[in-house]
C-alpha cells in the first residue's frame, strides 16, 4: 500500500471515529477535546483550534486550542476584521481557506508579523463551521515549521471537522437546553413543597402558640403561689417557645419574612435560642468578631435566622454522642459569609449530592426539610452555599450572602 493510500485510509478511519463522537452530560467541550486532539493527529499539524465569530462579526475568538507537541489546551487568543481585512474576507467567504506558504498567501499574509511567525507557522488550512446556516466560526489548523502543501484528501478531512465542530455545538446547547428544563421543572416541584411545609408550619405556630399561652397561665399561677424560681424558668420556657412561634409564622407566610437587620444582631438574639434546642446533643461556639455590626445582608430577617436555625440543627442530627457545633460570619468583600461546623460523624459523597432534595433524610424520625428548606432561602437571595463533608471528619456548611 502506497504512502498516499495509507493516508487515504488513516483519513477514513479518524472521520468515522469523528462521526460516533457524542456529547454528554459532561458537557460539549469534553468531545470537542476529543476532537481536536484526533485531528491534529491525523494531519499531523501542532496547532489545532475552534475560533468562534462574536456577535458583531468583527472580531474571532480562540474558544480551545490544542498543541499536540505539548498536549496543551488553550484559549482566549483575539483577531480582529479591523487589522485582517484580507483574511476576513477570506474566512467570510463560506469556503476552506487552504494557505499552503501561509506568510505570503494573499488571503493569511496579514497574520505573519503578529501571529504567524511568533508561533512559527508555515501553513494554515480553516475550515468553515455553520451552525442553523449561519457561518459561527473556523476550525483552524496550523501548520509549524515550513510552508505545506495541504492534499485534497486533507481538505476534504478539514471540511467533515468543520462538521462535526457544528454537530458537538448543536448537541451541547440542546443537553444544556434539556438541562435547564429539568431544573425548571424541579425547582417548581420543590416549591409546591415548600407551600406545604409553609400551611404546615402556620398550622403548628397556631396551636403551639396556645400552649405557651397555658405555660404563661401556670407561670403567673405558680408565681402567685410563692415559688418564683420556677415562676421564672416556665416564662422563660415561654419565651423561648414564643420566638420559636414567631419563626414558624415568618416562615409559614412567605410574604412575610420580616424586614432585613443587621447579621450580627440577628446571630446574637438567636444564641439563646440555640443553647436551649441543643444543649442535650452538643455544645456551641459562635465566632462573631469579624462581622462588623453594622453589616446587614440582602436577605430578611426572618430567612436569616430560618437558614441558621435549620444547619445548625442539621448539625446536631449528625452527631452520633455529644459533640460541638461552631457558627461563625465574617464579612468578605460584598458579602457576608455564614459558616455551621460539626464534628458528627460526616457524610458520602453518594449522600452529599442528595441533601438539597425535599423529604430525603438519612435519619429515622427526619423530615427530609431541613436543607431543602435552607436551599430555596439561598436561591431566593441570591446567595450560595456549599457544603464539605467526608466520612469521620464531620461536615461544614458554608453559605455567601450578598450585603444590601
């Protein structure tokens, strides 16, 4: 088999391997990767790239390059209509451009001093790619060292990556596109049950405000009596009791989250609050010297202490004894950053990427409404939160609040 037949064959062979590639749910650019290392491989070029026309067509943009030399991955690199005017026309043309002595081709010529000769390029070959009949972009292969003469059987080949450059973009807008729907539809599931757990929560807030108000009978009776002692700890069971209804009925109307105050300030009366839900399970520390006291976040108040009560009961769910919980804020820039700490007893990576669903718990008695709940507060503010957990080392939540 002659040398020429051999290429004719390594040519069919890479373009049927082109033509299986699909994207995934790892996304577009992992098979244009694939793509653009086979084809420098089979043209043998150093330098293969996408570039991609922006919106006003005045300018191309380097969207990935790969250099098979170094197995190198790049992008950014900009041209400009204004300073290629020749080899604008060239590519606007719908047509391969094939410049085999790239420096002194009419169409490629402008790119020797500013692109070609740092790079050491000798040949350029660009082949169009069209997405909907509209000319996006060129695959661009580059040639180092001395001038070559592309082969019609290299044309053809540059012509089907073009192709496939256009298949791999139209797939990964169409998995995003199916992507977005899902989140969509999944967002507007969880909603549903949020409103629930919303008539839920003002359901409970009514009827236990009823049994403070019989606490508060038996206070004012028993103080009546003579024994204040215990005249004090029933009211100040009440209160407690009382801000936690109040909590219920700020979450149970979502009209009605409370006007925004100062972080610090909201932290500092949930303390108390606090120290009492978890005094049976963990101790806990709450870090506020570096949140000045005047910060206050673009979330209500009301949100606020429903996304700090919720992780740090999280918290204690997930210590297995008696163990510690630290809550700490801090300012960082414009923005606030709110992290709930435990030393329990961590989570997989498998449980990890379930959390945020409404009614998934790891716990016999749980909910499954916690972190949902503390999900849809962050996305509503526009916060973010992430979480760091691994099996024996605990598990940290950390969510950035934008100030007001």
């Amino acid at each position: 088999m002659g040398g020429a037949d051999r290429d004719r064959v390594a040519f069919e062979t890479a373009r049927l391997e082109l033509a299986r590639m699909r994207v995934t749910m790892a996304g577009h650019e992992v098979a244009l990767q694939g793509a653009l290392r086979l084809c420098a491989r089979t043209l043998k070029v150093d330098r293969v790239g996408f570039w991609r026309f922006a919106e006003d067509r005045q300018s191309l943009a380097l969207a990935l390059g790969y250099t098979l030399s170094t197995d190198e991955w790049n992008a950014g690199d900009v041209l400009l209509a204004s300073k290629y005017p020749a080899y604008w026309v060239a590519i606007e043309s719908r047509r391969i451009v094939a410049a085999h002595d790239a420096a002194h081709d009419a169409a490629t010529h402008e790119l020797a001093a500013s692109y070609l000769a740092p790079l050491d390029i000798g040949a350029l070959l660009d082949a169009p790619v069209f997405r909907a009949g509209e000319l996006i972009g060129v695959v661009c292969f580059e040639h180092v060292g001395a001038a070559r003469t592309w082969s019609p059987d290299e044309l053809s080949f540059a012509s089907a990556t073009g192709d496939l450059v256009a298949m791999v973009l139209e797939q990964g807008a169409r998995l995003t596109a199916e992507a977005a729907l899902r989140v969509a539809a999944g967002r507007a599931a969880a909603a549903e049950k949020l409103e629930l757990v919303e008539r839920l929560a003002r359901g409970v807030a009514h009827d236990f405000a009823n049994v403070l108000l019989a606490v508060e009978l038996v206070a004012a009776r028993v103080a009546r009596d003579g024994d204040g002692d215990a005249a004090a700890s029933l009211r100040a069971c009440a209160e407690v009791g009382g801000n936690l209804v109040g909590q219920l009925r700020r979450f149970g109307d979502r009209n009605n989250r409370g006007a925004a105050a100062p972080l610090r300030t909201v932290v500092e009366h949930m303390i108390p609050i606090l120290v009492t839900l978890l005094r049976d399970a963990a101790t806990i520390e709450v870090d506020l010297d570096a949140l000045p006291a005047d910060v206050t976040v673009a979330m209500p108040a009301g949100h606020v202490e429903q996304l700090v009560l919720n992780l740090c009961l999280n918290a204690k769910d997930a210590l297995p004894g008696h163990g510690a919980i630290r809550l700490a804020a801090r300012a960082a820039g414009a923005a606030v950053v709110v992290t709930v700490a435990d030393d329990g007893a961590g989570m997989t990576p498998e449980v990890v990427a379930r959390i945020w669903e409404p009614y998934f718990t790891t716990k016999a008695t749980g909910t499954g409404l916690g972190l949902a709940t503390v999900k849809a507060i962050v996305d509503e503010a526009g916060a973010e939160v992430a979480v760091a957990s691994a099996p024996g080392h605990g598990t940290t939540f950390t969510v950035t609040i934008p100030v007001a």
